[in-house]
C-alpha cells in the first residue's frame, strides 16, 4: 500500500504484506515502466520468498477494468495484517522531488476526466445558442443549431477508442482493417480476447508490439544527452530519472526506489558533478542557456549614414534657399500688380510652412527585424516550468466590425474570418470576433456557413503551408501552387477543398434569397394563423379590428431573429435591436486534437494536423433610440468590454471586415516588438495597409506608398506611427487608459532635456484627469492614495462602468501582457516564465450573459469610454485621437513592416469613391484642429518632433484653400498679361532652378531609403493636387460648420469592392463616373487654365509688342496645374475617353462667366462707364 502524506510528495510509506498460503502476492506499485513487477528486483526485500508469478496469472492481486493492476485497498489489507502479522515489510523511500516528478492518482484521473466532459458538453450547449438583452429586456439563451459544430473534436477526429464503453485515445493502429483501439483494450483483447481484433474478428499480426512500446517509453524515459545549441527543437517528453534496463528487460525498482545519486535529465533539478554524457557528445558543464534566451527578439537598424546624411543637408539647403527667396520676393514687389504678387507671395509663404511641417518628422527613419526563431524557442520550448512545451505566448483577440452587408459583402467577411481562424498562433491562445453593428441575419448566417467551412479549410492550411489563408485570394492567384510542394496528396486534396469552397461561395451568395423566401413563407403563415384567430373571434361574438402582422426576419429554426428586420419595425430595426452574442465556435481544448483519414465525411486526411479551431464570436451591441452609437468608435469599445470577459487576451488585433491575414506570422512577428525588451513600454504594434485590386497604373494613388513607406517609417524613429484604423495590435492596458510602465518628459528648447519617469510606482499626488496608472502589484493608481497606501478604487466604477466581471478581468491582462523574468528581472513589473501555459477557463453561459450587459445602449452612460477610455468618440477619424492619446500619456508604438505583407485589403478605386474617402479623412483632422486634441496642447511626455507630425495633421487640409488661389494664378496671369514677378530676371531663375533642384534630390534620397517607385511619388504627388482642389476645400467647410454653427456632419459607409466573377472586368469601377460636387473646383481650374492659355498665346501672338516672357512663365505654371489634374481628367472620361455631357456644360458656362469677368475688369477701348455692364 503506498501511502502519500499529506502535504508533499515526500517521503512516501510503502507496506508490502506477503500472503501464508499462496505464495509471493505481487503488488501493483506504480512506475515509469508499465506492468512490472517489484518482486523481481534481485536487491528486493521480497527477492527470497520464492519464484514470481506471472503477470497474466490469477491470484488475489486486482486488476482493473482497462487491465490496470491497483494495488489493494485498506480494508483488505487491514485483514490481510491481522492474519499475518508477522509478514509485513514496511519501509519509507525518500523520492527527491523534481519538475517534472508529480504523484497522480486514479481519483485525479477520473476527476480531469468528469471536467472535461463537463467542459465539453458546456462547449456544445454555447455553440448552439444565441444570447440576446438589453434596455428594459431580460437577458435570455435561445437554443439554435446553426454553430455547425456538431461534436466534439475530439470524437469526430476518429482519435477515440471504438469499443463501446472507452473514451480513451488511440495511440497507435494495431490492425491492418483500421480499427482504432487504446492501449488498454488492446491488452485486454490479447490476455482475454484470443488476440483477435474485435473488427475485423482476425487474429493480431503481431502482439509483441507491447513490448516494443514499453521499450519506446523506456527510452523515453531514459535521460537524454542534450541536444547541440544549434538545435532549437527539444525532446518533448522530459525524464523523470535515468532508467536502467537489465538483460531480460525488466525495471531495477531498487535502483530506482534506493539511488541517491540519480543522474537526472536536461529540465530537471540536478546537474552530474562530472558533466553529463560521453565523449564529444556531452556537456562537461551545464550549458549557458541564459546566453541564449537574452538574445533579442528585434533589431533596430538605422538609415545608412550615407543616404541620411546627405539627406539632412539637402533639407537644410533647401530651408536656406526657401527663406532667402522668399526673403526675395517680400522686398521686390510687382508694383504694376500689387494684387497678383500679394496672394502669390503668401501661398508661398504658407506652402513653405507646410513644407517643413511635412519634412521635420522624417529625419530619423528606422527599419526593424524580428527573429521569429528566437521567439518560439522562448515561449514554446519545454523547460523547468513548462516541460510539456505548451505554448507560453499571451492571448490575441481579433476584432473585425462590419456594418451593412449589401456595401460590406458577406463573402469578402467570410474570407478574412477563415485567414484568421488559419493563422500560425497557437490556437487556444485565439479569439475572433465579429462586430456586426448593423445587426444582419445574413452576416449572422453567413458567419455560421463559414464557421462549418473553416473545419476543411484551416486543417487543409496547416497541413500544407498555404499561403496567404484566404481562399478567395489563394485560389484565385495566377502562379504556380506547386512551388515548393512535396506531400503526394496535395493535388488530390486541394482539388477538393477547391470544389467545396466553390459549393461555400454558392451558399453564402444564396442566402438573402433564402433568407427572404424563408420569412416570406413564415409572414404567410402568421397572417393565415392571424386571420382564423379573428374569424373564430366574430363568430364568437367578439369582433375585434384587422390583426396586423409585423414583417419579421427568420432564422432557421423558426424564430424570430432578434437583430434588424428587412421591414424595420420597432425594436427590431437597424437604429433599435437588442444585444446579440453567439459562439459560432466554443474555446478549444489545450491539448492538440488530431483528425482522421479521408473519408465520405472528411475530404482531406487529417492524422498529422491539430484540427482544433479558435473560438469565433459573433456580436452585435444593443442600439436603441435617443441613445448615441458613437459609429464604429462605439463598436469597438463594446468589443473589448466582451472580449474583456469572454476571452481576456491582453492584446488585441483590430481589423477591417476586407482586411485579410496575407502573412500567416503577422501575429508571432507583431509579438515579438511586444515580447521583447523594452516592449512594455508598446502600446500598439501598427503594420503598413498594403491593398489588393488596384490598377496597375495605381491612378488615384490607392497605394498612399509614400505615407504608409515614407512618412510612418520615419516616425518609427521618433515615438512611433499614428494608428490608421486597421492591422494594428495593441496592448489592452493601453486601450484602458492606463500609462506605461515608464516615461520620458522632454523639457528646455524643442525638448532637448529629458527627465524620466518611472509611472508605476506609488505616488501620494493627485494625477492629472487624462492619466491612469497600474501599480506593479497589479492594482489600479487613480487619483490619490489614502493613508495605509491602498490604491484608492472608488472611481473604478465611473471609468470602466458597473461590470464586477470586467473590472476583475484587468489585473489579469496585466500580468498576461508583462514581459518574462528573464528580461525584467525579479521584482521588477514581470511574470515568470511557464505562468500563461496553462488551461484558459472554460466559458459557461453566465459569463456570456454578463458579456451581454456591457454591450447594452446605457452602459457607458456616466463612464469615461470614449472620453479617456478606449476608442475615443468625437471625431470620424478615430483611429488617429486614440493613437494621439496614447502617445501624449508617454506610451511608444512600433511600424512593423513585414517581407512578406502582413496584411491586405481593398481600396476604392472610383474617383468618387476615392474622394469622399479623402473628404471624411480630412474633416476628422479639421475636427481634431479644433479640438482639445490639438497638438499644440499636447504634454511634456512627447517628443517635439512626434508634436509636430500630429499638427500637421489637423493642419493639412487648411493648405487646400491656398492651393486653389496657387492654381487659379497661372490663368490669372495669362487673363491680365501680368505675373507674380516684375521680370523674369536672373535672381527669380536661380532662386527657382535651386528650390527644384533640391526639392527633386530629397525625392530621389526618400525614393532611396524607403522604396517607393518614382512612379508612386509622382502619383502621390497629383493626387495631392487632386484631393487639395476637390476634397479638402469641402473639409474646411464642414468642419468650420460643425465648430462653428453646430451642424452634424455624417458619412455614407464606403462600399467595398465584391470578388468579381470569371469574365468579368476586375477594374470595372475605375472607369464608372459618379457625379459629385467635389468634381467642381478641379474641373473649373483645369477649364479656366486651358481657356487663360488660349487667350495668352492668341494675344502674343497678335499683340505688336508681344511679351514672350511672360507668356511663357504664365504657360508653364498652367502646365504644371493641368499635369498635375491629367488624373482626374481622365477619370471623367471613362472607359471610352469620352467626354461627359455635364463636362461640355461646365465648359460653356465657365466660359461665358470668365468672358463677363474679363469685360469687366479690362473693358474695350473708348469704354470709360464702370458703374453700369453692357455686354460688347
């Protein structure tokens, strides 16, 4: 009997009691080797009491139910003691107790088994059901069967034994037929069964596979020599001891149980004195794995210092050459037109100050690497606190918002959900969620389509190493799939997959005709049940008015679905439905779930692949008149409240529905930046926007490769890159509000002296109202502390709102998301390593209906979410106020710019569409302008420089207004026979040729060390010209309007561009003209340019004393203005080249227009009446 004590697993008693009249009993003790016996041991207290018994023999030895021997319980062994006192052996052993060394009992074993059943079962109960609440409604479950997770992983993936009655997994097939049986009815099979299979009912082959496993444990168990440094893979299963086999193969208990100098493996408590292993193979001293685990996880490495030095200087030069002309022109006026040489020289003078608030920011660009090497071995390596190798990384919760499936396709949704669900992360560390703020059933059921088809499509990745994971994009690429492909199966297999995500795209484009005959069919139904309730009613006696029946949507079950109905009735339309979560796919196991072969129901062998799939949550917040929504800001805010409580990852990837995971390491090299050191300080890790179906000659300047390649790379090298709305990972403490760690405040002239702060240790001083701390104990500094240094939590409530659950849930962010040990340092704001290897809880339906209270409409009334917290409101960019926030609390972001694309999308490539995109960009800026987020009220905790680039944010579109009077004076100047200068002397020439000059040198410097195409920067460059005589005029209007008078300004959500079919044109769009009054300024200045070089050359031409230097400074300005609007030209054209009609109109009359003007201003000769206009 052993007996374990009560507080440790050691010393362990052992009572051994022989019986009189049978013989030697065996005991069953437990051991790393199976089915051995201690009577055999040589050295054994037992070894003199005769021959052993064989192990398959009778006796009174029990054995259990799988052919597991037990050893006996206290009641028989109390009589066997009674009638044989004088037999009994006792003895203690002293077993060291190491990592990897735990006692596991049977009541453990059936306890983990009962948990995950349970778990299980809860898994199953939250995938097939819909949890709905809200304002002034109970929160309630409704059980529907549209998850299309039908069973257990586990049980489905075929890994179960198939006799009935066992649960336990297979381990190794034992018959040719493919019969899947444990290793324990395969012993009982043998011993009991005539060692026939119980399928195919045919003898086993061969039955000393059992030893052939044991003597494979035993080498498991064996301690192994280590492996080289240069290997990053470690054996998975660590040794608990060296084992020792003897010559008939049995286990040395003695040696085992007796040994007091054990030699123990890698991963466990002692090192061998004499070093470990022999000959040139082995470690004479332990090996120095702290060298390896200090490598870093990221490089910074700077510009070559001979591009950015030279760059530097042009910029200097130039700021020279631009004060002295300017210097120049202010002191030698155009005294014949004062009023032409005044609006020209404070364009100048302004296009100068815009210049070098573009160019300051870009003076220390970085780039970055990261080794995805070191961060697996780090994090997913077995080791002294985790010696399964269970993944060790912090938790990712993805979040994709949609709002209008008929702008928003729901196949472009699925795709970027199925690269979600296939990203190389380990999976139980995942959670997506799907933000459908419009409510949808057809996003709902597509989402469950998709769902269903991801159990095909992320195993079939996996296996095969696809790349990118979106199957729109993967299967649609013109290249050759078979390019580094070696498995036999793969042709076989993606035909397969090919054709059922074909059926896929038939059913997710069915659906809203299937959605409508459904609730068609239900509608008919109601009102027939409506109509004979109202007959049976009169013949009653009761007449009552007509009945009428509300239009509702339908789910498949046959009840009314809770979200937005196609009729929009009360409490059930876009404006006005409840809160909705359902889990399309529950929290998977922690241990990997292998699949099965191919078969009718399984397209692709899945023996070898983890078939596991994240979880997938679909929600849509609650919405209800009178109360704001906050657009998407709002959206995203209800997310990390859900996600907060459902899953809790301390990192969160935000995502557009038509962004799609291209790099399925995104996330590992994202994590690295926040993993590393240094990396507590990272408040979010933003990755360049790279777009899909552009035209190849990139017109509208869809790309912005000179913002996402020039400008973010350069403020990587100051504090970091502005948040653009997607494909950004940020830390969850940072959305919360809180401050980092650390922090620098930049004092003195332009910031030059710096002081740091270290935020994270207690103050007794009141803290200013945009500023929250975490203590490093976890805690929460807010405000001030009270006498007995309790970190005051009063005001908790008034940030984060009234949930108990999702206040608790921050302190475990916060450690989640804290940086090992062996960077930190103990005792300092760090976790141990092994700490996040560890089951996530299992999730049960009251934790998703607390997740349904903080979706609701009132529940951040009276909280700081969106003031201080979270997604900040107010402004329709967003995206940029909240990475302002977080950079002026003294937090620091990083621009990770991938080799392979981390991330790919859609753009608009309609010039309407392209400009009204532009108009919403530039009047969130205006409304950043103009607001408390001003730069220029930023605090001492951002860098000058990172100052700089946020002003010049809010300032851009002011420099549209100069820029339409800039292109308005070329026509001018030819109308009048006047320019901005007196003469076109020598001093104008060189002062021109040196701005030029330079300004082409930095272009080709910033071409240099970024790598954007010249064709990008002259593309970038006329849409600026573009969307600065169209868009951003329009800008400064609404936004003045809005600060102003009060008006609201709204925004039509821009559509996304749906996967065109085979035979279709895929730039359709391009060439589609939308009239829209942003098309009147750059259509009046290209007119009155073309229409000014006519009358300048006719009147040259025809003058007796022609002034040919004028004409030709006034014809090369115009020149310049109509390159730079070719674009837009061209745009009006469409496919054809022709002209529209409402073009020749806008001609005409701005011809007349200028005609009248031009009589007016200069009339004929003998004409002398000005108070009165006569046409000529």
């Amino acid at each position: 009997m052993v007996k374990p004590p009560a507080g440790s697993s050691s010393p362990v008693t052992i009572t051994v009691t022989p019986c009189k009249g049978s013989g030697d009993r065996s005991l069953g003790l437990t051991s790393p080797v199976p089915r051995a016996s201690v009577s055999n041991n040589q050295n054994s207290p037992l070894s003199s009491r005769g021959p052993r018994r064989s192990s398959l023999s009778g006796g009174n030895r029990r054995s259990s139910g799988a052919g597991r021997y037990c050893s006996m319980s206290v009641e028989d062994l109390t009589a066997e003691t009674t009638n044989n006192s004088d037999c009994v052996v006792s003895y203690t052993v002293h077993i060291p107790p190491t990592p990897d060394h735990q006692t596991v009992f049977a009541s453990q074993e059936s306890n983990a088994a009962e948990e995950e059943e349970t778990n299980s079962r809860n898994r199953s109960f939250l995938s097939g059901t819909i949890f709905t609440g809200g304002f002034k409604s109970v929160t309630r479950g409704h059980v529907i069967d549209c998850s299309m997770e039908k069973a257990d992983p586990e049980k489905k993936s075929g890994q179960i034994c198939w006799l009935k009655g066992c649960d336990e997994k297979v381990v190794h097939g034992r018959c040719e037929c493919g019969f899947r049986i444990c290793r324990d009815c395969y012993f009982d099979c043998i011993t009991s069964g005539g060692g026939k299979c119980p399928g195919c009912k045919e003898p086993y082959k061969d039955i000393n596979d059992d030893d052939q496993d044991t003597e494979e444990e035993e080498d498991e168990d064996e301690a192994k020599p280590l492996p080289q440094m240069a290997d990053s893979k470690l054996d998975k299963r660590l040794s608990v001891v060296k084992s020792f086999k003897n010559q008939t193969g049995d286990f040395d208990h003695t040696r085992w149980l007796f040994e007091t100098k054990g030699t123990y493996g890698y991963g466990n408590a002692v090192w061998p004195k004499d070093g470990y292993g022999i000959g040139s193979g082995g470690y004479e001293q332990p090996p120095e794995f702290g060298e390896r685990s200090k490598r870093p996880l990221t490089r910074k490495v700077s510009v070559s210092a001979a591009i950015i030095s030279p760059y530097r200087l042009l910029i200097v030069l130039r700021l020279v050459a631009l004060g002295l002309f300017l210097t120049w022109r202010i002191r030698h006026p155009n005294r014949e037109a004062m009023w032409l040489w005044g609006s020209s020289t404070v364009c100048e003078l302004w296009f100068a100050f815009s210049w070098l608030l573009d160019q300051l920011p870009k003076l220390c660009p970085v780039n970055r690497l990261t080794d995805l090497d070191v961060l697996k071995e780090r994090f997913e390596s077995p080791n002294l606190r985790n010696p399964k190798g269970r993944s060790d990384l912090p938790g990712i919760d993805v979040f994709v918002s949609t709002a209008d499936p008929e702008k928003e396709p729901p196949l472009v949704t699925a795709n970027t959900i199925l690269s979600i669900l296939a990203v190389d992360y380990p999976v139980e560390k995942l959670a997506c969620y799907l933000s459908d703020d419009g409510g949808a059933l057809l996003t709902f059921e597509a989402l469950a389509q998709t769902a269903s088809f991801a159990s095909t499509w992320v195993p079939f990745c996996r296996k095969h190493n696809i790349e990118p994971r979106n199957p729109e994009a993967y299967f649609g690429q013109k290249r050759n799939f078979l390019k580094n492909k070696v498995r036999l199966d793969f042709v076989r297999e993606r035909r397969r997959v090919k054709r059922e995500y074909d059926e896929f795209k038939v059913r997710i484009n069915s659906l809203p005709e299937a959605i409508r005959r459904r609730s068609d069919a239900y509608n008919v139904h109601e009102e027939l049940r409506a109509k004979k309730k109202q007959m049976e009613m009169m013949m009653g006696g009761n007449p009552e008015e007509t009945v009428k029946v509300a239009k509702a949507t339908w789910m498949s079950d046959g009840s009314h679905w809770p979200g937005t109905w196609y009729s929009g009735e009360t409490d059930n339309s876009r404006g006005d439905h409840a809160g909705i979560i359902q889990a399309m796919l529950a929290p998977p196991n922690a241990e990997p779930v292998y699949g099965s072969e191919a078969d009718s129901e399984n397209l692709i062998d899945t023996t070898e692949v983890d078939i596991r799939l994240p979880m997938l949550v679909y929600v849509s917040r609650e919405k209800r008149p009178g109360y704001d929504h906050n657009k998407k800001a709002g959206a995203m805010n209800a997310l990390v409240r859900t996600s907060a409580i459902m899953s809790n990852g301390p990192f969160i990837l935000n995502l557009d529905c038509d962004h799609y995971i291209y790099n399925s390491m995104a996330l590992r090299e994202g994590m690295c930046f926040m993993l590393d050191r240094g990396g507590d300080r990272i408040c979010y890790v933003q990755f360049p926007q790279r777009f899909e179906g552009i035209d190849p000659n990139d017109r509208y300047a869809n790309h912005n490769t000179v913002f996402f390649d020039v400008s973010m790379r350069a403020l990587d090298g100051l504090q970091g890159p502005m948040y653009v709305g997607t494909g950004c990972i940020f830390r969850r403490t940072a959305l919360y509000g809180f401050s980092p760690p650390r922090a620098t405040e930049h004092h003195g002239w332009l910031g030059r002296r710096k002081v740091k702060l270290s935020l994270r240790k207690p103050k007794a001083t009141v803290k200013k109202d945009d500023e929250i701390s975490l203590a490093m104990n976890g805690e929460y500094n807010n405000g001030e502390e009270n006498d007995d240094g309790d970190i005051e939590s009063l005001l908790l409530p008034k940030r984060f709102g009234n949930s108990n659950s999702f206040v608790a849930s921050i302190p475990v962010a916060e450690y989640q998301g804290r940086l090992l040990q062996d960077l930190q340092g103990k005792g300092k704001n760090s976790r141990p390593a092994g700490s996040l290897a560890v089951p996530r809880e299992p999730l049960d339906a009251a934790t998703v209906a607390e997740a349904i209270s903080v979706i609701s409409c009132f529940y951040e009334d009276k909280t700081e979410w969106g003031k201080r917290v979270g997604w900040i409101y107010g402004s329709v960019t967003e995206d940029v106020v909240t990475g302002y926030r977080m950079h002026n609390r003294g937090w620091r972001s990083i621009y990770c710019v991938t080799k392979r694309d981390a991330f790919r999308g859609t753009a608009p490539i309609n010039l309407t569409d392209r400009l009204h995109q532009v108009l919403r960009w530039a009047t969130g800026s205006v409304e950043i302008f103009f607001s408390r987020n001003n730069a220029v009220f930023a605090t001492r905790r951002m860098k000058f420089l990172q100052r700089v680039a946020y002003f010049n944010v809010g300032m851009y579109p002011f420099t549209s207004l100069f820029l339409i009077v800039y292109c308005i004076l070329p026509a001018v100047s030819l109308f009048s026979g006047q320019f901005i200068v007196q003469s076109l002397d020598i001093t104008f020439l060189i002062f021109l040729l040196s701005i030029t000059l330079t300004l082409c040198m930095l272009s080709l410097l910033e071409i240099k060390w970024s790598g954007v195409t010249l064709h990008e920067w002259w593309r970038n460059e006329q849409f600026w010209v573009i969307g600065g005589t169209s868009a951003h005029p329009a800008a400064v209007l609404q936004g003045l309007l809005k600060v102003i008078a009060g008006v609201d300004i709204s925004f039509t959500l821009t559509s996304k561009s749906s996967t065109p079919e085979d035979g279709d044109d895929e730039f359709a769009d391009l060439y589609l003209v939308k009239w829209s009054f942003l098309m009147v300024p750059p259509l009046t200045i290209m007119m009155v340019n073309m229409i000014a070089i006519a009358v300048g050359v006719a009147r040259t031409l025809y003058s007796p004393f022609p002034q040919w230097s004028k004409l030709v400074g006034g014809v090369f300005f115009s020149f310049w203005v109509l390159c730079h609007l070719y674009p837009f030209a061209k745009g009006l054209m469409g496919r054809r080249g022709r002209v529209p009609t409402i073009v020749f109109v806008w001609s005409g009359l701005l011809s007349i227009i200028v005609s009248m003007l031009w009589v007016y201003i200069n009339p004929p000769a003998g004409r002398q009446d000005f108070s009165q206009f006569q046409f000529p």
